[in-house]
C-alpha cells in the first residue's frame, strides 16, 4: 500500500463516516447505510483511482436518493 492510497482510503473512511453518524443521529437510513458502504469500500479497495470513483458514485447515489425521499 503505498502513500496515495492511504491518503484517498482515509479520506473517503471519513466522509463516509460524516455521513453514517449523520444518519444515526437523523434516523435516515439513506445516509447511514450510504456511509457504511463507503466506510466498507474505502477498507477492501487499495487502488486510488477505483476508490475515488466508487466513493463519488455513492456519495451522488445518497444525495439523489437523499433528494427522492
């Protein structure tokens, strides 16, 4: 694992942990299991260009979705 990855891995981990603590404390489930997903992702996916990708993909599925409901 080298330098980048981490910095995107712990970037994401924590974006994606705003946003579940948001959803526990709201009580919406859109943003906690978003956030979840992202906190899973950021720990199993080691190349940079793939997490960014994926990550930016769930954060534009919670704000849509979030939008929706």
């Amino acid at each position: 694992m080298d330098t980048n990855s981490l910095l995107v891995s712990m970037f994401f981990g924590t974006v994606g942990s705003g946003y579940a603590l948001y959803g526990k404390k709201q009580g919406a489930m859109i943003p906690l299991v978003g956030g979840l997903a992202m906190i899973a992702v950021s720990t199993f996916i080691t190349a940079p260009l793939l997490l960014t990708a994926i990550s930016a993909a769930l954060m534009a599925g919670i704000f849509f979705l979030g939008r929706m409901a």
